[in-house]
C-alpha cells in the first residue's frame, strides 16, 4: 500500500538545497499507478520526465518479439531523462511494477528550476552517466552468462539459506523472462530441467525450494 503522508516529498534529491527540493516538488504534477499501469510507451513523445516517489516502476524494451527489463527504479528514481533531454520519443515502456506515485515534470518546469538551481542540471547529468555505466555492465552480464546460468543464480540468490524451505520468485514467468532476457517458454522449460536434476521442486503455485544448491551453483558458475 502507499502511504498517505510520505515521509520524504522528494525522495533521492537529498543533495539539492532545500529551495530547489521546495520547487521541484511544487511545478511538479503527482501521478497515482495502480500494479500494471503503463506510464509511457516505447516511441512516444517525451513530453515529460518522472521522478518516483513510491512504489517502483519498471521499463522493458521489445525486440524479436521478446521483452527484456532495462531498469527498475524505485523511490527517488528518475524515468525518461535521456528522451526528455535529447528530444524525440521514449526508446523504452515504463510499467507499474507495484502500486506507485510518481511526480510528472515538464520541460518548462524543470528548466525554470535548472535556471534558478544549475545544481539540479549537475544531478541529472550524473544520474544519465550513471544510467550508461549501469547499462553497460547489464549487457556485459546479459552476454557472458547464459539463461540457464541466469536462472540459477537468481534461485539461488532468493531462497532462504536453510535448505528445502520454500519460497517464491516474486515475479511471474513472463517477468522472469523479462528479467534475463528470454521468453517465457525458455524459463518454464529451463525450471522444469533444474527439476528433472534434482535442484529443485515445486511448493505449490509459484512457489519452490532447493533440493540441491550445489547443482545450481554449478550451472550458474558456468
């Protein structure tokens, strides 16, 4: 649930002079998403960038027909900067991963706050530097590591450390998929093998445990 009353209006911004915080906040336009909701589709015309205030939002891109998870950003994220600031439209779609506020700013309005604070264009420009670093080291990963190895790390990343307990992935198959880069066929089809080797077993929907760690950590070492 999203609270009424956060405690922080603008969450990651911690470094600006309380002033531009004050303004930034205030020439902005609060949006409400519901668990699903898109906020801007791949193409569209970057009209606005978004600031997360709650919850977290997710942007996939297509290609070949599969979906792939650029980032996910949570409070004090920020959606659309390279768009927003470069022109043209938005090269990805960003979805409600959870229920979320966000905070819509225009160009107008977060020129005016650039012209009076130059050091919120400082922040933007070190979040983008950061956005291409952390964008580089993800294709380095996607490429050294294949699905399969993919999976079991995350398995392994998010069972409980006592063995046989179980627990869930929190993301459906389809966003499993997402998450590594496949569809959704590949990962039932990759789980059901880690089955069939004795790592793992099914709890009930969507819920597993480990039978075998070291045969996981084998295949995601590869």
């Amino acid at each position: 649930m999203i609270s009424a009353m956060p405690s922080d209006p603008l969450p990651g911004f911690e470094s600006l002079p309380p002033e531009a915080r004050r303004r930034i906040a205030a020439l902005g336009v609060e949006r409400r998403l519901r668990t699903g909701t898109v906020l801007f589709r791949a193409g569209t015309p970057a009209a606005s960038l978004y600031v997360v205030l709650e919850g977290s939002v997710r942007v996939t891109r297509s290609s070949g027909g599969r979906r792939r998870v650029i980032h996910t950003e949570g409070p004090g994220g920020t959606l659309g900067e390279i768009p927003f600031f470069r022109g043209g439209g938005y090269p990805a779609t960003a979805t409600a991963a959870e229920p979320a506020r966000v905070l819509q700013l225009s160009h107008r309005a977060l020129g005016a706050v650039m012209r009076q604070h130059p050091e919120v264009a400082w922040l933007f420009l070190a979040r983008l530097s950061e956005r291409a670093r952390q964008l580089i080291e993800r294709l380095d990963h996607a490429q050294a590591r294949r699905v399969p190895a993919q999976l079991a790390q995350i398995l392994l990343d998010r069972a409980p450390e006592q063995r046989g307990q179980p627990f869930s992935l929190g993301m459906t198959h389809a966003e499993l998929a997402e998450e590594v880069g496949t569809v959704r066929e590949v990962v039932v089809r990759t789980l059901r093998r880690f089955k069939l080797l004795g790592a793992l077993e099914t709890r009930g929907r969507a819920r597993y445990a480990l039978r075998d760690p070291a045969v996981l950590r084998v295949i995601a070492d590869r």
